[in-house]
C-alpha cells in the first residue's frame, strides 16, 4: 500500500498542510514538529514523489558542495570529509541529494563555476575550502544562487566558522597551566582563516603572560598536511634550544611531528608535549593519545545545511553568520614541565 502525505498527518496529528511544510523545508514549523513528522514519514516507509515536488515548488532538490582538491583540503582531509558527511546526512533527511564541485572545473572547458551550477541545476551551493578571491568563486556567491560558506567569514553571505582563536587560548594556556614556556607553534597557511586565527590565538597567550614570541618558534607547516608537519617539527628539534611544547595548529600534521620526534628518539610527552586542533578520527588509532582540540564536524554540517536551506526557501533572508565553540580534549600527549 502506498502511504500518503495524509496518512503521515493522520498518525502524527498534524495537518496536511503541515506535513507538506516539513517535506518542503518550509521555516515557519518547529524543528520539533518538522523530526516527528520525517521520522514518522521514515517508519512507515513514505517515498517522496521527487520529479512532481521539483515541479510544484521549482526546484531540482540538488545542493552543490564546492571545496578545494588542488590543496588537498578537500575529502582526503579527514576534517573536511566529515563535515561533507554530516552535511550530506542532514540534506538527505530533508529530501535533497548532493552532488560535488571540484574547484578546477574552473579551469576547465566546462565553463565558469557559476555555469556549472546552472547546468546541473542546483538549488544551492555549500562551499568550503575553495580561495574566495578567486573571481569564479565570487561570482557564484555574488549569484542568484543561494550559497553558505565554512570558514570563509564574510559579512554579505551566509557563513558557519569554528571559534579557532578560543580554541587556540584554551590550548596554549593549558601548556602554559603545566609549566611550559618555551612553547613553539607549527601554523596552517595563514591565507585560511583558520591557520590565521589560531596562530593569532597562540601569539595573543603568549603576550597575554608576557612571554616573548620567538621567530624560531613560529614554523609554517603548510595546508595542515603530514608532511609539512614533520618538516617544520624537524626544523623545531634542530634549533640550539629547543621547545618543550608545540602546539599543532592540525591534527594530520601533528601526527608528521610526533613522526618526527619517534625517529629521532624524542618521547611524546615526556620530552616534548605536543597539542593539535580538529580531533579527527584518525586520533583513535595512535600512541601516544593526541590531546587536541575538538571541533564538532556534525554541528557544523548541520548548521550550513539548516541555513543554505532557509535561504533557498527565502531568497532575501538576511546574511547568518553562526560561530560553532571548540573543546578541548585532554588526553596522553601533553606533561608537566618537571
């Protein structure tokens, strides 16, 4: 027997009008009304007519998810692909499907960014890792497309960020909490905005207990991958006097670090303490236990895709800018200064 959108209103007591709402993504229901209703829609097995919705209400029910492949910021990172994965969750419970964007369509015979969302002819576009001084990627966001951006602040658009600067106080003081003073920071590229803010983060502590931030101290270890985590962690363990605390600004390159450290011989965390930020799962599988700071991947792909799909169902809503806290996580890589 098919189940229709009454029946899901004659057993959860909402109107058809209602029901309808909460298929359709409408902002004028709870969020409590809008969870009983599609989860009530899930246990009788209702399946949505998707052609005649996308006719009724003009919409393919198709978000983009635009990030960056060329940096290797994009799903080979492990952050970056569980926020696309809690994001695909939440946009599959509400009835759309997700496709991808690579940023070098833009350098394709494809066309322009913004033509290829038209092409494919998607409601709205979710867009992280990308540069967005790049002029394809502003046009889009300049577009009639609905857009939101992760970590990408911009006052005119909708946008989720990470309290990165928090997140970097909490950790550079807990190293200093435990004795350190000679704490080294291995950044992500500065042009992201979060290799800026937890290098500002790291930098403001350290002024804040008037302890002089050394050059030395501060090395670059790239697009927060392995590999230039381990070569800025070699470069720390060469100088003359060396850290006794390095805070990571990514868990992938601390993992290059405490690479660094077990083939020279110098134990995590009794001879060095080292610190990372994001709390990928990958942390899971590695000795000693990485203390990192968390930031929660699920709440962030929610919160993009409730705002991009209020601001499909309401093409003037006002710019949401939302900022998602970050926690510590204290585990077995971090020691007292003796």
């Amino acid at each position: 027997m098919m189940i229709k959108i009454g029946d899901i209103a004659k057993a959860t007591g909402y109107s058809v009008t209602t029901v309808s709402k909460a298929f359709n993504n409408y902002t004028d229901i709870s969020e409590k009304a809008r969870n009983t209703i599609l989860a009530k829609a899930d246990e009788l097995g209702y399946i949505p007519n998707a052609q005649a919705r996308g006719l009724v209400m003009k919409r393919s029910f198709t978000i983009g998810v635009m990030l960056d492949e060329i940096l290797g910021l994009g799903l080979t990172h492990p952050f970056f692909a569980g926020v696309v994965q809690a994001f695909r969750e939440v946009v599959e419970e509400r009835g759309y499907s997700m496709i991808l964007i690579s940023n070098q369509i833009g350098n394709s015979l494809i066309g322009s960014y913004l033509d290829h969302c038209k092409q494919r002819n998607v409601d709205g576009v979710f867009i992280l890792c990308t540069n967005t001084d790049d002029e394809g990627i502003q046009a889009l966001i300049h577009s009639d497309i609905p857009t939101v951006l992760f970590d990408i602040p911009d006052g005119d658009t909708h946008s989720v960020i990470s309290n990165h600067y928090e997140g970097a106080l909490e950790a550079v003081n807990y190293l200093i909490d435990k004795g350190h003073r000679k704490i080294a920071h291995i950044y992500g590229n500065t042009l992201t905005f979060a290799g800026a803010e937890r290098k500002r983060g790291y930098m403001d502590v350290l002024n804040q207990h008037h302890i002089k931030v050394l050059d030395e101290y501060l090395v670059c270890g790239g697009y927060f991958d392995f590999k230039y985590g381990k070569k800025a962690m070699v470069e720390l363990l060469a100088l003359e006097t060396p850290p006794t605390a390095v805070f990571v600004s990514g868990d992938i390159m601390a993992l290059g670090a405490i690479q660094a450290c077990y083939e020279r011989h110098i134990r995590v965390p009794e001879d060095l303490s080292i610190i990372g930020f994001d709390n990928v799962k990958l942390l899971d599988w590695i000795t000693p236990a990485l203390t990192t700071v968390a930031q929660d991947y699920k709440e962030i792909g929610k919160a993009c895709c409730d705002i991009l799909l209020k601001a499909i169902s309401d093409k003037k809503l006002p710019p949401i800018q939302k900022i998602i806290s970050t926690h510590m996580i204290k585990r077995n890589s971090c020691a007292s200064i003796k």
